[in-house]
C-alpha cells in the first residue's frame, strides 16, 4: 500500500513515521528542501496547557485596537482576498466562550497524545533531540491579567494538569540569576519543550534510514481522481500513484485542498523568533509573556525569542517592527536584556497554518475517500504534532483512533 504525504514539516514527517511503521510505503512530497518551514523556527513547546484557541471573546476587538501599531503583537493586514473574508467571519462568529469551552478537552487530549509520542521517542536510540520536561511559566503585570490568570489555573486543575500560581517572589527566585519584573506567573508544571531543528534533522534521518522517500521542492499542483479516491498526485516533477493521500502543506492547505474540491477555512498567520547563544540573555524556565504575548525558550544553550500573529498575505515582506516588538516585550518583563536588533538575516520567519476555529483539521473528507487531511494546528504545530501524526495512521489505516477526533471534523464548516 502507498501512501503519499503532501507537505514536509513536523505534521507531515510524523506522519510517515507511523504511516511507515505500520507498515505503508511512504512518500514525502515538499514544496521546499524540507529546512524551511514553522517545524524549525517555533518555540519548541510540547504544551498540554495551550487549551485555549486563538478564537476567544475579545480578540477581534484587540486586533482592531492593534491594526494602527506596527509592533502589535496581533496584527490583520486588510486586503480584498475572499479566503481572508469567509475565515474572517467564520472566526467572529465562533470566537464565544462557547467555543472557548468546547475546545479545551480536545486540545489537552491531542497534547498530552503527542508528548507520549516524543517521550517515545527520545527513547530510541535514532533521536538526540534536546528535550526538557520543566514546565512553562506565563508572566503577568497587571490587575486583569492576574484575575485571568487564576481563571486558567482553575481551569487547568479541572482538566487534570498540574499547575500552579505563583508570586512575583517566586518567579524572581526560579530566574534569580536576573530581574523579572512579574507581578506572577502561571506554572503549568505538565509542560515540556525541545530544540526543534534537531529534533526535525532526527526524524529526517530516521526515514530515510527506514525506507521513506523524500521529494524535494516537489509541489502538488494537480490530482488524478478514480470515483471518489486519489490514484495520483501529481507535482511539478512528475506523478505518484497512491492509495492514500495525506494533506499535510500547513498555510497552503487550503489552496490544495482547494484542488480537490475541499474546503478549509484558513489562513496563514505570520510569525517570527530571533535565537542567541549569548549567555546574558539566558533563561531557567521556558516562558510567555501574557501582555507582551512573547514566547521565551532556553535550548541547549541557546535561547530562543518568538512571537507576534500577523494575519498577511505571503506575498508581503517580512516587516523587522515586529521583530521591535518581540524585543521591546521581552525588555519590559527582563529589564536587563538588552537584546540588540538582529539582522534580517539572522531573523527567522515563517507561516502557520490558522483555523477559523483555533482547532486543527484532522480526520478524512466526506468528498475524497482516500484523503487525510492535517492542518491548522496554528501556533501548535510542533506541541501537537507526534500526535497528529499517529491519529493520521490511525485513520489511514481504518482503526479506531487514541482519541476522539470528532471536535477537528475536516467538514465541520461545510
């Protein structure tokens, strides 16, 4: 049985992992060199605790209060494009508390899967990935944010993660070798996180030492349909007969899903993270910082500075005010962090993939028998993506799956 995956980042290399471990024959098509896309330049977090979607109450006013700001850490760019509408008002129309609570089983259930599958697999003696279970903290400075911040952790608590408030007190003797300027933090003690890139450069070499084909700046632009089934994909190289077909191209999905009559609202959100060895900027503990809504990750010696949501075409350049911004946040939390602007060059950029829901797109269409699709796993793609791939193999391969799915229905706006 072949099985072809559409798309080379950590959701689509999972998914020939468990694809070929159970016994497919696997190839990976890329539209890139498989070294460029949101699995490398992420926050590296595997976090149960990120239970709450992008779509929540209030988010589409702040958005609006920061579309003036160029350091924003949320930012729609407007523009005349129909895909950015109909997300747009499917995404008003769902960010209610509703939603809010509908989602948290799934997104605690779908983390907690994959962090099993990467503590699975940093037992194997082909992966030498860095990788820490210390928990994240999130910084808070305000009034508001502390009043919220107790409503997360009693949430927390209610879905069985271990998690703590915290007193500025604390946080400054957990980061005591700098100042912290936190009135407190929320300390989701269930977290892990890594280094992404060696993590993604381990499972490359363990597929190719296990027999998956990986193609290249391979682009799917056309597909080959017998009844309701995929026989071939074909790609600016060339064709693959399949039997099954894995929809894995992250913020492109929606353009090639759009190939097979397949409707997923999505968009592309635009992020980007700065990583220095430089010794002064170290931290103890992963952290985020809720006003400033930066991630901070220490790798191994490195540290890695990330953030901001920019809801833009990918045709616009990079814009160096959000990478201000991201400093300017981590300055105001780390007073003594003088972080210098970076070069262009030294600035990582990339794209994920946003539902108009906040939760991903998992699970096979009603118009395509042979297709799985996995996407819009947003700012989650790494946390949630061992898992993902296993749910894909599942599905693939018509067993019943290790979690319930129904809440990421591919169809569920159709």
């Amino acid at each position: 049985m072949k099985a072809i995956v559409i798309g080379g980042g950590i959701i689509g290399l999972s998914s020939a992992f468990y694809l070929r471990q159970s016994g497919w024959e696997v190839t990976v098509l890329d539209k890139g060199n498989f070294s460029d896309n949101c699995s490398y330049g992420n926050a590296g977090y595997i976090c149960p605790s990120h239970f709450i979607p992008l779509a929540t109450p209030g988010i589409v006013k702040q958005g609006l209060k920061w579309m003036m700001n160029s350091t924003s850490p949320f930012y729609i760019q407007p523009r005349l494009s129909w895909p950015l509408i109909d997300w747009g008002m499917k995404f008003m129309k769902v960010a209610k508390p509703g939603n809010v609570e509908a989602a948290a089983v799934p997104l605690r259930d779908i983390a907690l899967l994959s962090m099993q599958c990467y503590n699975q697999w940093k037992e194997m003696p082909q992966f030498d990935f860095f990788y820490e279970k210390k928990g994240i903290l999130e910084l808070f400075q305000t009034d508001e944010k502390a009043h919220h911040a107790q409503e997360i952790v009693d949430k927390a608590i209610s879905l069985g993660l271990e998690t703590e408030l915290l007193t500025g007190e604390q946080v400054q003797q957990m980061e005591s070798h700098t100042p912290v300027k936190a009135m407190g933090a929320i300390y989701f003690k269930c977290d892990a996180h890594c280094y992404p890139n060696d993590l993604m450069k381990n499972l490359i070499s363990y597929l190719k030492e296990n027999g998956v084909e990986l193609k290249s700046n391979e682009e799917a632009i056309a597909f080959e349909k017998k009844n309701k089934s995929i026989s071939k994909v074909i790609t600016s190289a060339g064709a693959y007969e399949a039997d099954a077909v894995v929809l894995a191209t992250g913020s492109w999905s929606r353009a090639t899903a759009g190939l097979l009559g397949v409707n997923i609202p999505l968009v592309a959100g635009r992020g980007y993270s700065i990583t220095t060895d430089d010794q002064r900027f170290r931290v103890n503990y992963p952290s985020v910082l809720m006003e400033g809504r930066v991630a901070i990750t220490p790798m191994g010696g490195r540290t890695r500075f990330g953030g901001t949501m920019e809801i833009t075409s990918m045709s616009v350049p990079a814009r160096m005010q959000r990478v201000k911004g991201i400093l300017a946040a981590v300055k105001r939390y780390f007073p003594e962090f003088d972080i210098p602007m970076p070069e262009m060059d030294k600035v990582w950029y990339g794209y994920r993939p946003c539902s108009a829901d906040g939760l991903p797109y998992l699970g096979r269409s009603r118009k395509v028998d042979n297709l799985v699709v996995a996407t819009g796993h947003a700012m989650l793609g790494l946390s949630l993506g061992a898992g993902t791939g296993m749910l894909v193999a599942e599905i693939a391969n018509e067993k019943a799956p290790s979690m319930d799915i129904a809440p990421f229905a591919v169809d569920r706006f159709s």
